[in-house]
C-alpha cells in the first residue's frame, strides 16, 4: 500500500471519528429531566388500576388535592427490581403510606393495565398502579424522555399540589430508602 493511499485512509478513518459522535447524538433521546422540589405538580389523568380491575374513573391528580400523593415511576412489572420495590410498598403500606389514610400511593409503569391488574392481583397490592402507554405522564415528570421504559423515579406530592420529595433515581435496594420515603411522606402532611 503507497503512502498515499495509507494517509487517505487515514483521513477518511479521523473523518469518520469526529462525526460519529454527533451522528449518535442525534439518534440518542434527551435525557429525562426531573422536576425539582418546590414545584407544582403537572395534572394528569391516567387509567389506574387495583388488584381489583381497571378503575371505573381515571386518577386525575387535581382531584386529590388536600392528600399526598406519592408517584412511584418504574421500569417494568414483574422484573426482579420493580418486584423488589413494589413489595417493599407493600409490606410497608401501613407504616410508610399510612395505610393509605390521606396517602395515595400510584406506581406508573408504561405496562397495560390487564399486565398491571394481573401483577397486583398475584402480589396483592394493595395499592394503584397507572398504566401510561403512551408515556405522557413519565415525560411530563422527567422520568421518560418519550421512549422506552420510564426511570425509576419517585416523587411526593403535598396536599396543596407541590413536589415536596424527589428521589431521581429510587434506589430499591437500600432500606434508607424507604425510611427517607417515609419522613418524606410524614413532612408532606400525610400524618395529621
């Protein structure tokens, strides 16, 4: 190979180098953004559902003023993380959500809701699950940038409609965790 056939390559192969970057940037979704504490909460309406079924009303989160809210985002039901997470909700219902007494605990996933139905049905959860398919809801908090699977991402909600807690992401194997979740929960106003 001449030199000057091995320097051509060699320009073609840094040409290629310097734009390949911007060609992935380009194909690469924006990064979700969280909302940030202080803020209002974006109103929504979504399907929910219970181990009961789909919910004869959308949740619409206006209309759950003068409670908290807590919006737990997950990946995926039924994946060993989520489960680990959305059990932990569970056999701390009574302690961390009070027992749902002014708390209203949602995981919103972008499953459907007889996916959803059927995983709260078999883990007896005893709280709501959204099922938001078109990822509206996941966008609109910054856990999802408008494709694939929302980030695991919770957020608390206080009875006047502000984001008091923000964990961007929720580590579900830590056990402080939960116990930051619960005096998040407790600060919002969720224990009068």
């Amino acid at each position: 190979m001449s030199i000057r056939s091995r320097a051509a390559r060699f320009v073609a192969v840094l040409a290629v180098a310097a734009i390949a970057p911007s060609i992935a940037g380009a194909q690469a979704a924006p990064a979700p953004t969280p909302l940030k504490v202080g803020e209002m909460a974006p109103d929504f309406t979504v399907t929910v559902v219970t181990a009961d079924g789909v919910a004869k009303k959308p949740f619409k989160l206006s209309e759950h003023k003068g409670e908290t809210v807590v919006l737990a985002f997950f990946p995926k039901a039924r994946t060993s993380g989520c489960t680990v997470q959305m059990e932990s909700y569970r056999d701390k219902y009574a302690q961390t959500f009070q027992g749902g007494k002014k708390v209203t605990l949602v995981g919103v996933s972008i499953d459907s809701d007889t996916a959803l139905v059927s995983w709260a049905k078999d883990a007896k959860f005893q709280f709501h699950f959204a099922a938001d398919t078109d990822r509206k809801v996941g966008v609109a908090y910054g856990a999802n940038a408008g494709t694939g699977y929302h980030k695991r991402t919770l957020y608390v909600i206080d009875p006047s409609g502000k984001i008091s807690y923000v964990a961007a992401p929720f580590n579900q194997m830590a056990a402080d965790a939960y116990t930051d979740l619960g005096a998040a929960i407790s600060h919002a106003g969720g224990s009068h």
